[in-house]
C-alpha cells in the first residue's frame, strides 16, 4: 500500500496553506513551500494516528493530479503497513502473534503508531512472517541505498 497523500497547496497571505483532499479536515500552512511540505508530513502522522486509534481504516491515497505527494512520518507509516498487510492476508492480530512467539498485547502494540517502538530484530521478524520487504534509499538521489 503507497501512502503518499496528494497534498494541495495554495498561497494565502503571503504564507502557503496545505490541504489533503484524502483525510478530512487535515491541513496545515508555512511560510514557505519546503516548510509547508514538512509542516504537511506532521498533520498527515497526527491524523492518520488518530484514525489508527480510533480504529477506523487508513484512507488509500488517491490519484489527484498534483506536484505534491507527502508520506507521513516512518514510525506511522510502518505499523500502518504492517496492519493493512496483515488484513490484506486475512490474518487476526493473534494469529500473528501465535506464529511470532509473542503475546496478543505485545502484537497489538506493533501495529499501533502511538505504541510501536518495535526494535529492527523484530521489525525484520514481522515483514518476514508477512512476506513484505524493507529497503532503504537514499532520498537524495532517489535511489536504493548501498
């Protein structure tokens, strides 16, 4: 699942205020562009936690046609990929946690981004029990880190 929002901006003022067609209610502004762009990146985490928390589905990004595509933060974006994995394979929060070793809580708390500090050991355990891959890129070059 991509989670990159298309995110739209205008300017307003003087200042650039951002909106996410796909999360309702979600917006934010900066004085420039790069910081409205970061300042997008936080709105989107918070909301989407906030959605997690209360248990609703993460809205798939839509195809809206503009320059700007924003992700949220990687300790939201993981544990909302790893839950939205785990019910693509029909599988529960238990079944998963049986196969780990682990208790239900303890799963329950990988797949929340408010909870979620999962080490890298067993980050690699989950994406392998799930058969998701992780790589890493370098952002500046756009290319898959050595």
């Amino acid at each position: 699942m991509d989670l990159h929002y298309p995110v739209l901006i205008r300017t307003d003022d003087g200042a650039f205020a951002v909106v996410v067609p796909d999360l309702d209610g979600c917006f934010t502004w900066g004085q420039t562009v790069e910081e409205a762009l970061v300042n997008a990146r936080e709105a989107i985490s918070l909301w989407l936690q906030e959605a997690a928390a209360g248990k609703i589905g993460v809205p798939v990004p839509s195809a809206i046609d503009t320059p700007y595509h924003v992700e949220p933060a990687l300790d939201v974006r993981v544990p909302l990929l790893v839950r939205e994995r785990r019910k693509a394979l029909g599988l529960t929060q238990k079944q998963v946690a049986d196969a780990m070793g682990v208790t239900y809580q303890v799963y329950q708390r990988f797949e929340s981004p408010l909870k979620g500090n999962v080490t890298l050991k067993t980050l690699t355990r989950i994406l392998s029990f799930l058969d998701l891959e992780m790589e890493l890129v370098d952002a500046r070059e756009g290319r898959r880190a050595a």
